[in-house]
C-alpha cells in the first residue's frame, strides 16, 4: 500500500511539473504575440500615437531629427514627484534646442490633469491609460527614463530616479549641446 501511494505521488508530481513547463511555453508566445518592443539602447523608436491631457494626438513618428524624453511617471510615485521639477526645469531650458519632453501617465485622466495643473508642469502629459507606450517599451516599474536620438533609436533607458547631471549628459550623447 505504502509503495502504491508513492508511486501515485510521483506520478502526480511529474503532470504537475509537465503543466507547469507547458505554461511557460505559452507565456512566450504571449508575448510575442503582443509584439514587445525590447527597448534596449540603440533600439529604434516604436511607432505608436497618443492624446495629451488637452486632447490633443501626438504621432511618435513625426518626431523624428528631434531628442525626445518620454518619462514615465505616477501621481503616487515619491521618486517620481522627486525627478518632476528637474524634467520641467530641463523642458524649459532645452524645449528651443530640439528636446521634446513627455511624460506618459497611466492613470484617470482627471487626476493626472489636478496633478499636472498644482504643480504647473508646462510639458506635455500623455494619457496611457491602456498602457500602449508601457508595453512597447516594456516599462517594469516608474520612474522609467528613456531617451531618444535624433535618428530616432533609444540613447538611454533608466528604470528608476534619474539625477540632472546624468539627464544633461545623455541629452548630450543624444544630440542636445
């Protein structure tokens, strides 16, 4: 009986890890079927198209020749409401020299919108509320920084608070003196 029950357990162990590996091959087409961009550095731009706070659609592809910052924040992130006015202080300085700034927030619009207006960002504030631009370039966790060349290829993606010495220096590789 003892011999019985062992084995019946081993069985049972064996279709639970085959369930288990049978799952991870699916989970891999999900995403492939998702068609996640990888977002590395030197990755070109994905196309993608959303409205600001205002309303109005801004088309990545026509940003092309300018060094865009998409900033990826939340009203509730400390870290983020931490790298805000360095991002804002970066929009005013730099917007004459080609740098295009956006933030890109997932959350109720009318929240984002109080946020934006207390605080007086004058950068525009994208509404991600479906997660478009987080899933294309594969955002984990916010803050999350990425910078985009004139040629339209990822410079730099930084998961996390960016400091404004390291935003000058790659604003600077980018392509803004």
């Amino acid at each position: 009986m003892n011999r019985a029950v062992l084995v019946t357990h081993k069985i049972v162990t064996c279709l639970v890890l085959i369930a288990c590996m049978a799952g991870l091959a699916t989970a891999d087409d999900s995403f492939s079927r998702l068609k996640l961009s990888r977002a590395g550095v030197g990755t070109p731009l994905p196309s993608f198209e959303l409205s600001t706070i205002d309303g109005k659609t801004i088309e990545f592809s026509q940003l092309h020749g300018k060094v865009v910052v998409l900033n990826f924040w939340a009203t509730w992130c400390g870290p983020c409401r931490l790298e805000m006015p360095v991002i804002e202080k970066l929009h005013q300085q730099l917007h004459g020299k080609g740098l295009r700034v956006f933030g890109v927030n997932d959350e109720e619009i009318e929240t984002i919108r109080e946020y934006v207006a207390e605080h007086e960002y004058s950068f525009p504030t994208l509404v991600d509320t479906d997660q478009e631009a987080m899933n294309l370039y594969r955002i984990r966790g916010i803050p999350t920084m990425v910078v985009i060349d004139r040629e339209g290829k990822i410079a730099q993606y930084r998961m996390g608070l960016s400091r404004e010495g390291d935003l000058r220096l790659w604003l600077r590789k980018a392509g803004i003196e």
